[in-house]
C-alpha cells in the first residue's frame, strides 16, 4: 500500500512554488504573516480533511500514513488548549475526500481513495459531534477523489472536478443535506484535482488550481455561480499549485498555502486571492514546507496549519499558526 500511495505521488505530482511576501493591496506594501508550532496530533497524516466546528474545534479525519496507508482514523483539536483528542472512527478508510460543515453541525465526508488501492469512492457519510459516531447518507453520482466540496449560502454541498482512479473530470454535483441525495451542477472549463474551491462572500466559489492529465500543476481559477449554476474565468495564480490549501479570510480574501508546483521544491509559499478585482497578491512562508496538508481558520483570524508531506521526505504531525500582524 506504501508504495501505491508514493507511486500516485511520483505520477501525479512534482514538488515546487517560489518565495513569496504577503501584501495587503499590492506586493509592493508587503506585511508578512508569523507562524509558530502547535500540539502534535497523535498520528501522522497526509491528504485528510480539517473541518472547524461550530464549537470551535477542528475535526481532522482520515488521509494517509506512509507506512500505515488509508486511515480511518479521527481527532480533534482544542484552539483553547491547543490539544488533540481521538474521536470515532470513519466507517471506510479514505485519503483525497472532502469534508464539510453542514448547518445543523454535522460534517459531510465525500469520495476519496480506500484501502483497495486506486479505485476512487462514491460514498459518503455523515460525523455527528454530539455523539462523535460516524453515519451513511446518499452516494455521490460519479466516484471521485481530490476534488473539492464547498458549502453553499443555501445550506447544499457543491463538489467538482476529482480523478476516479483513471480519468479526471471537469463535471460538479451538488448534495442536498435535506434528502441526502445529490443532483448534477455543471461542469468546470478545466478538468481538476487536487484544487481548492472557496465560497467567497457573496455566495461565489473559486476553485484555484490543482492538476489532470495535462498538467500536474495548474495556475488557472474559475467562478462558479449558485444563482445562475454556471461557471466564467477568473485571475490564474502567481504559482501554478495542487495539494495546496485555501482559506476564507476576514474581509473576504483567500488565503492559498503550500502545494506542489511546477518551479523549485519550496512548498511553503503563500498567496492571496481578491474577489474586487480578480487578482493574487503576494503572501508570506510557513516554517515548513508542505502539501496536502490542512489549513483551519480558528479564533482572532489565525489560520491553524496541520500535517501534510514536505518534499521527498515523511508525513507531517507539525502543525503551525498563521495570522497577519
């Protein structure tokens, strides 16, 4: 099993991004985040899920362990004591899933790869904080793993792009938590994994990045609209990237960490998105270079970075904090 997740790594990914200074507007009027250690999580893990609760707690699931394979295994960590704690287990082990925070509290699992090797899931199940039990709810039309599931205003799960083990796919379904089924949404101009996709503030997603059959590092972003369930270009990257992480800042810029490039083996540069005018701006480094990885926004505007796989070398437990001075 080791060696079919490093044999996908070696085919799918080359490791690299450049240096890079966070801006404010411009790259010119640069303000560099600061990054510091936190707890270790109990078990080394990379392309998991990280999913804030609406208790604050970040719930870390699945991914893989270089020596272990797929996890099924799940923990939670303490922004107050900045601590990890075990939880229930997922029902089927899987690495390249999504995760998503639904209205009523519950975390929606989706796709991935599992313990047979390649072969991508349509399943998906349901985390219950309350009781820390993991449940089934409906299976997605199409197999997929590493493609991206982003929360709509209106309580649904928008998921596109992935790869099922032997093609990638530009098409998007979407999860109605009320009936537990899904129903297709289009499809994207490129097809993706490993990409991002944010749901900006005004109810938007950007998907940035990830990689396919032609690329595996791709620079270009789209827009997916809920209201008119289309999709339209928006401005590509610095960097092109996959593995990488994006999250919703304060005021409505992304924050996009990390990821396997196209350039040099330095995986711990950062960018930033600006929904005005469509454009990246420079960002900071982390204190380590990583991918596939998780990045959580938590309390005060920090952003808690965790595990992951840094170049040619082993799973990451580190975790780190980011925030902007």
């Amino acid at each position: 099993m080791r060696r079919r997740i490093l044999g996908l790594r070696v085919t799918l990914i080359l490791v690299a991004t450049i240096a890079l200074s966070l801006a404010s507007t411009s790259p010119a009027s640069a303000a560099v985040w600061k990054w510091t250690a936190t707890g270790k999580m109990a078990t080394a893990r990379w392309r998991h899920t990280a999913t804030r609760l609406l208790d604050g707690r970040v719930l870390v699931a699945g991914g893989a362990d270089t020596d272990q394979g797929p996890l099924a295994s799940a923990e939670l960590y303490d922004p107050a004591s900045r601590t990890w704690a075990s939880t229930g287990s997922l029902a089927t082990a899987r690495y390249d899933h999504t995760a998503t925070l639904l209205p009523d509290g519950k975390v929606l699992v989706a796709g991935g790869f599992d313990n047979a090797g390649l072969s991508a899931l349509a399943s998906a199940e349901l985390y219950d904080p309350a009781s820390a039990t993991w449940a089934s709810t409906g299976s997605m039309a199409a197999a997929r793993s590493g493609h991206s599931a982003t929360l709509l205003s209106d309580g649904r799960v928008l998921v596109a792009g992935g790869f099922d083990g032997s093609t990638f796919t530009p098409s998007a379904e979407i999860y109605d938590p009320g009936s537990g089924t899904w129903a297709s949404a289009g499809s994207m101009a490129t097809a993706r994994w490993s990409h991002t996709a944010t749901r900006l503030l005004d109810g938007r997603v950007i998907v940035a990045g990830g990689g396919n059959s032609d690329s595996f590092a791709i620079a270009s972003s789209e827009l997916y609209n809920p209201a008119s369930g289309t999709w339209a270009p928006t401005g590509n990257m610095s960097t092109a990237r996959s593995y990488h992480t994006a999250t919703l800042l304060q005021g409505g810029r992304v924050l996009v960490a990390g990821g396997a490039g196209a350039q040099e083996p330095d995986q711990a540069s950062a960018e930033i998105y600006d929904p005005t005018s469509g454009t990246w701006l420079h960002a900071g480094k982390m204190t380590t270079s990583r991918e596939s990885h998780t990045a959580t926004p938590v309390a005060g505007g920090k952003v808690l970075v965790a595990g992951g796989f840094e170049c040619c070398g082993q799973a990451l437990a580190g975790a780190e904090i980011g925030q902007r001075p």
